[in-house]
C-alpha cells in the first residue's frame, strides 16, 4: 500500500488558496464593476440634469422674451385708434418686434370678432373668423396676464402659439395677440446640445410642444410623471425589462407650465462601463486562467513530487530488502555448504549401512528412518538455499498439477478434522518453465500458511487454471504483462490479514505467530521461488474474511515441454580408478567407501595440491575423477582446468552443495561433464558414474 505523501496537505493548502485566490479576484472584479456601474449612472444623470439646466433656463428666457412682446402688444393694441393709419404703425411695429427674435416664427392680432386686424405671416391678411378657435375661447375668459400655450400646429412647418388676450383701456377683452413659436429653431437649438440623447419641450399636461430628433415619439408624457416632480427636477430609470430602457431626467421651466424632459437609453450610457467591463472581464479572467494554470502546474508540480518522493521510498526499500536478502542468502549459503557435509557423511553412512544389513532385520527400519529424516534435513537445506539469490536452478517445462496433487496428498493425513479440502479439477492447465521441487515447496507453504491461519476450522480450496492476461497489471509482488498466464490460488476462509501485515508478509523472518510457533521464512521462499521462475504473486484478504493467494506463472508453448527421461539403472563399476578430492577427511573416507561399494578403486585425497601432485606423477592411473568445488585453497573447477591441462580426455564429476549461478558456467569451461549436489547418494552416484564410462 503507498503512504500518503506528506505534501498532500499542501496540496489541498495551495488547492484552497488557489481558488480563494481565483474567487477574491472574480468578486473584486465583480465589486469594481458594479461600482463603476453606479459611477456610469450617476454621470450620466448628472450630465443629464446639467443639460435639462441649460435647456429649461433657456426655454425660461426664450418664453420670457415672447411673454414680454405678447404683453407690449397686447397694450399697444389695447390703446391704439381704429384709424387705418394708427393700424398699419401697429402692424410695422408687430413686425419689427417679430424680426428680433428668430424663435418667432410670425404674430398676428386678432379682433374681439375673431377677425384677423394684424399678421407677419406672408401673404393676404387672413379674413377667416376664429372666434371659434381654442385659443380664443381660453384668452378671452381668461383672467389678466394669463399665458396661453398651444399645441403644435402644422405638418411640413410645424409650430405652437403663445397667446395673451387684448384688453382695452376699460379693461373689457378686445382680441387676441399670438406669437407663433417655430418647432424648427428649437430642434436646432436642442441639437447643438444634446449629445446622445433625446430631448423634449412639454406642456404640463403632457402636450408634446417640440422634440429632438424628430424621430422621437410624439406620444404625450404621462401627467402622472410630470405631477410626481418634486421640486424642479425629477429622475427616472426606465426598468430594464422595458422595451426600450432609458434613463429620463425632467425638468420644470421656471415661471411657466412647461417642462423640458431629456431621455438616454440605458445602451447608450452603459456603452462605455461595457467597454471598460468587457477589458476588465478579459483581463480579470485571463489572470484566472492563469491562476488555475499555475494552480494546475503547481499540483503537478507536487504529485510528480510525490511520485519521485515515493519512487525514492520504494527504491530504498528494495535496496533494503536486496541487502536483506544478500546478507540472508549469504548465511544460507555458508550454513548449506557446512551442512551439507555433515548431512552428507550421515546420509552416506546410512547408505552403506543399509546394504551391509539384512533387509529384514530390525535395525534395516532403522536406518531407513534415519535416511527419511535425511531426505528432510536436505529438502530443509533446498528451502534455506531459497534465499541465496545467487544460487542456480535449473528450470524446465512441467505441469503442476501432479506436483499440487503430490503435496495435498501428504498434506491431507495432517489436517484437522474442522478443514475441509478441496483440491483441484483434474486436467492440465499447461505447462510453465521451473524446478518441481521448488514447486512443491510454493504449494506446500501456501497450503501451510492457509491451514494455520483457520484455527478453528474452515475451508481450504486449491485451483489450478490458465488465464488470460489482456492489459499489464502490478500485483501485489511483481507484475504481469499481456499473455497467457497459469494461475495456482490457495483460498481459505480463515482469519484473514490487515492492511499492515500484506506489507510484510513476505519479509524474511515476518511472523504474525508467537514465538515457537513459526520462523517466518515460508512466504519469503515462496516470494524467491516465484520471482526466480518469472512470476508474480497476489495477495487479496480481509480482516475476518479470509485470504486467497494466487501465483502466477507464463505458460510455455507444449513445443518448449519435454518429459524428462528416466534414468536408467547403470551397472557397477569394473575396477576402474577414482580420483576423490575433498577438504572433508570424512567426507573423502565416506566417498571412498560408496565408491568401492559400486565396483571401483578409490583413491582420495583431502588435499587439493596433493590430488594434483599425484595425477601429474601418473596421469593414465586414473580412470575419472570426483572433486567438491568448495575447497579452501583451490576450487573443484580450478582443479579440474588444471587436470585437462595434463590430461584432456579424463572425465571428471563436481559435487557442491550449493549450485551458484556462475557454477554451471565455470564447469563448462573447466570441461566437467556433470555436476551432483550434496549430500551425495550412492544411487546417483552410480548413475554418473555409469554415464561418463559410457561416453
């Protein structure tokens, strides 16, 4: 299981203050932008206002000028003769007056009879009567210094009047006095001011007098806006889900019931906070993507810190493990080696012992006892030279399940009575590349470690099959790469493994188990059988829910399997020499011993100098030789060279008790046709020896 690395922490530190960081920004920019929102809006009114100032003092002053022309002529007229001279001086002085304001369009003065006594308009005057005109009524039942105001007249030449009434020197109503405003002189004037808005001169009825542009609608201003002006000034937002949302700014004109009313659509005075917004947006997003860029890379950044943090772990334990192992398979190596030569000479004795009794005497059980015990204490050496990595084995095709059936089957008398086996289908799964016996000893440690973890009883199943693997997979120990792959899995329903121990449990020497009740080295062998056959192991198992192991191995095509023939029962010796070296006196008297036994002279040496000595004073005297390759002042291959050198054709067997890869090579070079292990046994000696006569 990988442990969590420790900037976890600060990934999910830089992982918070990344995104604060993206979301302070995105609000600060979101506050700035509603700010300048209402900064928009608020310079915008006041640009307004300034303008609706401007236009409603002007229009004062302009409707001021005409009040006071109106009121001149309304008293000249008042007090003028009916003499046709003192009418045409009133008429040149109406027209004087007209010329000097060029908002004027044309005046006229009409009688108490509605017709028409004075006019600047060109053409005839006009004999039409108007008493029953609007204007007429209203100023003629007005009160004194009233101010009419018209609605606009007019299509191509549009206009509205402003009016007082005529009143004699009595005081009684004598006419009319109109001054005819042009809707033309205001348009101009209002575009001279007006920037992006609309602008509109309005009675306070909501009468539309003048409007620019002259695209604007003419519809009437409700009645209800203008009443709801406090003061002078009234601003409005048209809402935004308006067809058209504008902001409205209006504006009494002082002294007279008009009002100046300027409009802007919302487009308009938002244009430029969308402008600046949309760089603000850009800019502000663009350092968020960066920001998560940055974020992402900085994550990164940080896992890849934590693979290589993790790697480095991973590597420092596999050198760990590797000096483990080293140190472990160095001891093995050196205790298989002193070992072997003690199990040798009581293997050997046995033997010898064993063809000088009778077969049926009490003591023949004996030593067939003592020879069993053996073959344990050799398979125990097998197990421990497991853990020399360095050790040689020599691998070839065979199928399992013969093996698996081997092992149940001597596994099977041991069992409690609470397990229940379940042994494998019959049939072949295929063949895969290995060593029987190391085989065997994989099934028999899962099976023992299966059987120890039910104490109180269970299930223990054992399956055989080939799988197939369609993408890589890391296992547990080792990994697997797409192919066809043969699959041997030990289940039980025992206690199971927590989290902790599956990361142990292959270590030497790791027990779960009290003191006395295990050494720990079973897994561990299992770990360097496997990896040496190729293969790889997976672990599944839960507190309380048992543990399956299952051991991968590549299948080999059946061309690459062969059956190993049977040896074949060589006959005994016919008097030929044996040359015997061996540090071991005992060992070398032993050998000596066996070797009579099969029909051959035996000459043995302890010393390797001497060995040499000796076949170099009589090289034809011997007929083979027999030497141990682990000797203290010259190896069994060392030895071996040096005889060739004296004699090519002789052959010559090496015994070791520990095989190491470079083993099988140093032989071959040195010219030896065979190599036995220890401890050495009479019958496979025989063998060899009947082989090399035979060459």
């Amino acid at each position: 299981m990988i442990r969590d690395s420790d900037s976890r922490p600060l990934q999910r530190w830089v992982t918070g203050a990344g995104v604060l960081l993206i979301v302070l920004m995105i609000g600060a920019d979101s506050y700035e932008a509603w700010q300048d929102y209402d900064t928009a809006i608020r310079r915008s009114e006041d640009t307004q206002l300034a303008i609706a100032r401007a236009t409603g003092e002007q229009t004062a002053r302009m409707v001021q000028e005409i009040d006071v022309m109106l009121a001149n002529q309304a008293q000249r007229w008042g007090a003028a003769d009916v003499t046709a001279a003192a009418r045409e001086a009133a008429r040149e002085r109406l027209q004087a007056d007209v010329t000097r304001f060029p908002f004027v369009h044309s005046m006229e003065i009409i009688g108490r009879d509605g017709r028409m006594l004075a006019t600047t308009a060109p053409g005839p005057d006009d004999d039409a009567d108007y008493s029953d005109r609007h204007f007429f009524a209203v100023l003629e039942h007005s009160t004194p210094g009233t101010l009419y105001i018209g609605k606009p007249v007019g299509q191509d030449y549009r206009t509205f009047a402003l009016g007082r009434a005529i009143r004699d020197r009595y005081g009684a109503f004598a006419g009319v006095v109109l001054a005819r405003v042009a809707f033309e002189y205001l348009t101009g004037f209002y575009a001279t001011i007006s920037v992006d808005s609309s602008i509109r001169l309005v009675r306070e009825d909501g009468v539309v007098l003048a409007r620019y542009p002259t695209l604007v609608s003419d519809e009437e201003v409700s009645s209800s806006l203008i009443a709801g002006i406090r003061g002078r000034e009234l601003v409005r937002h048209d809402p935004q889900s308006a067809a058209k949302p504008q902001l409205r700014v209006l504006r009494r004109v002082q002294g007279y019931p008009l009002v100046v009313e300027l409009a802007q659509p919302m487009s308009s005075v938002l244009s430029s906070w969308r402008h600046d917004e949309v760089s603000s947006g850009a800019r502000t997003l663009t350092l968020a993507g960066l920001a998560v860029v940055l974020l992402v890379v900085l994550r990164r950044v940080l896992r890849r810190r934590d693979r290589l943090e993790e790697e480095r772990r991973r590597l420092e334990r596999g050198l760990r493990d590797s000096q483990k192992a080293e140190a472990v398979g160095f001891l093995a190596a050196s205790m298989a080696h002193d070992f072997n030569n003690v199990l040798g000479a009581i293997v050997g004795y046995a033997e010898v012992a064993r063809t000088q009794v009778d077969p049926g005497a009490r003591v023949t059980r004996t030593i067939d006892g003592l020879l069993a015990a053996s073959e344990r204490a050799r398979q125990l050496v097998r197990r421990v030279l497991t853990f020399d990595l360095h050790r040689s084995v020599v691998h070839g095709a065979l199928e399992i399940e013969p093996i698996v059936n081997e092992a149940l089957a001597l596994i099977q008398p041991r069992l409690p009575a609470s397990i229940i086996l379940r042994p494998p289908a019959p049939g072949s799964a295929g063949q895969i590349n290995g060593d029987a016996t190391e085989v065997h000893q994989v099934v028999m440690n899962l099976c023992t470690n299966a059987i120890r973890a039910m104490p109180a009883g269970g299930q223990l199943e054992v399956r055989v099959e080939a799988v197939e693997v369609e993408t890589a997979r890391e296992l547990t120990l080792g990994a697997m790469r797409p192919g066809r792959w043969l699959r041997l899995s030990i289940i039980d329903t025992g206690i199971g493994l927590s989290r902790e121990q599956l990361q142990s449990i292959f270590d030497p020497f790791y027990t779960s188990r009290a003191s006395g009740e295990g050494s720990g080295i079973g897994l561990t062998v299992v770990r360097n059988i496997v990896s040496s056959m190729q293969g790889a192991i997976e672990v599944e198992s839960w507190p309380g829910s048992g543990t399956t192991m299952s051991v991968y191995w590549p299948l080999v095509e059946p061309a690459r399997a062969g059956a190993h023939a049977a040896p074949t029962t060589q006959p005994v010796g016919a008097g030929q020499a044996i040359l015997i070296v061996d540090d071991e006196p005992e060992l070398v008297r032993l050998a000596e011993e066996i070797v009579a036994s099969l029909g051959y002279e035996a000459i043995g040496f302890s010393d390797a100098t001497a060995a040499i000595e000796s076949f170099r004073r009589a090289p034809t005297r011997f007929d083979a030789v027999l030497t141990d390759e682990r000797m203290p002042l010259l190896h069994g291959t060392a030895l071996a060279q040096m005889i060739h050198e004296l004699r090519a054709d002789i052959p010559i067997l090496l015994v070791t008790g520990h095989r190491e890869r470079q083993t099988a090579a140093r032989a071959l070079r040195a010219g030896i046709i065979e190599i036995l292990d220890k401890p050495l046994r009479a019958g496979d000696l025989r063998e060899a020896l009947g082989r090399a006569f035979a060459l």
